[in-house]
C-alpha cells in the first residue's frame, strides 16, 4: 500500500472505486457484498465496519486512510447535514 503521508491526497469512496477502474458490482463482488451496500457507503447512508474499510483500501491498492467514508443520516438532504 502507497504510504500515508502529509501530502497524500484523501479521496471519497467513489473517487477510489473510479481510478481503480471499478463499478459498483465489480468492487461488491470482490468484497463478496452486495452493489447495494457499496452505493449505500459511497452515499454515506451506511459505513463499512474496519476490518471491510481495510478491505476496501486493499482491493482498490490505496491506504485506508486515504479513504473518505461520508457519514449522512437517512432523509436528510447533502446540503441540510
């Protein structure tokens, strides 16, 4: 995994899941989840636990810390929270 350092760009899921080439049932399948799941996390409507975030991370080739996970409550709008 690249290191993590002060520099290290951090990224939103999709922008990880997008550079490494991957759809949303392609990285679902590999973490054995559903594409469902995945869209919840990107939407910040769920958050993987740790162990999956360091799966994540190592199927996409990126440091877990360099994954932004957005955390949003269920029917409250982006621009509200």
């Amino acid at each position: 995994m690249p290191a993590c350092g002060v520099n290290a760009a951090v990224m939103t899921l999709r922008e990880a899941r997008l550079k490494a080439g991957y759809t949303q049932q392609i990285l679902a399948d590999a973490l054995g989840v559903t594409r469902q799941a995945v869209s919840e996390w990107e939407r910040g409507l769920s958050v993987p636990d740790v162990n999956m975030a360091k799966r994540i991370a190592q199927e996409l080739k990126t440091d877990v810390n360099q994954i932004e996970f957005p955390v949003r409550r269920r029917g409250v709008a982006a621009n509200e929270s």
